[in-house]
C-alpha cells in the first residue's frame, strides 16, 4: 500500500511544479513595463470607452 503512495509522489512533484512554474516563468519571461502601462492609459483617454464608431470619436475629440 505505502509503494503506490511512494510512487505517486514524483508524479504530484511534477504537476504542482508545471501549475506553479509555467506561469511564474511566463511572467518573467515577458514583464509589465511602465511604457505599456502608460500606452494603455493613455489609449483610454484619447478613446472614450463607449464609443461605437469612428464617427462618435471624431465628435468626442472634437468637443474636448
């Protein structure tokens, strides 16, 4: 009984290491950089969230 556990032991050592490792090595592999941050602020103010078509932005940019 004790040899099965044994046994499913590397087995469990190696999901929780890909569930815990693939996404921490994603994370640094590809970082939040200040810029994009910035970008996507900035994106969203020239924008108005709401908009339907260019027309409807082109009125928002011309009323602010």
């Amino acid at each position: 009984m004790s040899t099965w556990f044994w046994l499913n032991v590397p087995l469990c050592v190696a999901i929780f290491s890909a569930v815990v490792g693939i996404p921490l090595w994603l994370t640094f592999k590809r970082p939040d950089t200040g810029r994009e941050v910035a970008e996507v602020r900035a994106r969203l103010t020239a924008v108005p969230m709401h908009a339907v078509s260019r027309d409807e932005v082109a009125a928002w940019r011309a009323a602010a």
